[in-house]
C-alpha cells in the first residue's frame, strides 16, 4: 500500500499521467483492492485493474492503473490493444507514464527485469 500511496501523490501532483502498481498476484489483489481502491477515490484518481491475460497462465500477474482521466488509460488500453505489454517493456508505455526518453535512466519495472530473467 506505501507504493500505490506514492504512486497516486505522484499522479495527483501531477508528476505522472499513469502510475502502476507493483505486481500482484491475484489473491493479493484480492486481499487489499478494496482499500487501495478507497485510496485512489480520496486522492480524486481513477483506476484500471489489468489482468494481463495474454502472459502465460503460471506467469501471470496483475496491477492497479492509476490515473487522473479516463483519457489517460484509454491512451494506456491503446498501446496494448497493438500488442505491447509492460512487463515486457515499458518503453512504448514511456509517454502515457511520464518518462523523458531524453533524461530518463533505467525505470520502473525495466529497472529490475534483469534480475529476474
């Protein structure tokens, strides 16, 4: 709950258009949705569960979409619907996540892909 708490500072502030959550399994997205999504309402955000079905059934896992417009996560929906997905690479997602390609360093979960492949 501390990230997605600093995650929707991030996006409420205005720092982000997008944040997502870390990975979750399905039972931990059922254990604590519910309050993180009463989080999200009291910073005024809105909210996407990704299920991510199209990673394989043993690897899956799934996140909380945070964003202050429906826009933003339509914006986020469109680039999946051409295939890529964010736990593969963030990269197509950089725009929709506030990344500066300029000035950006090694994020979110590409900072720690490596370590787990």
């Amino acid at each position: 709950m501390g990230m997605i708490t600093a995650f929707c500072e991030c996006v409420a502030g205005g720092c982000k258009r997008l944040a997502l959550s870390p990975p979750l399994t399905h039972e931990a997205f059922d254990s604590f949705s519910s309050e993180a999504y009463s989080l999200l309402e009291r910073h005024g955000l809105i909210h996407y569960h990704e299920k991510n079905p199209d990673l394989p059934a043993e690897e899956r896992f799934e996140w909380i979409l945070i964003a202050r417009s429906q826009d933003t996560i339509g914006e986020y929906l469109s680039v999946r619907e051409r295939g890529f997905n964010p736990s593969v690479s963030l990269e197509p997602f950089w725009g929709v996540l506030s990344y500066d390609a300029a000035n950006s360093v090694h994020t979110g979960f590409d900072a720690y892909r490596e370590y787990f492949s």
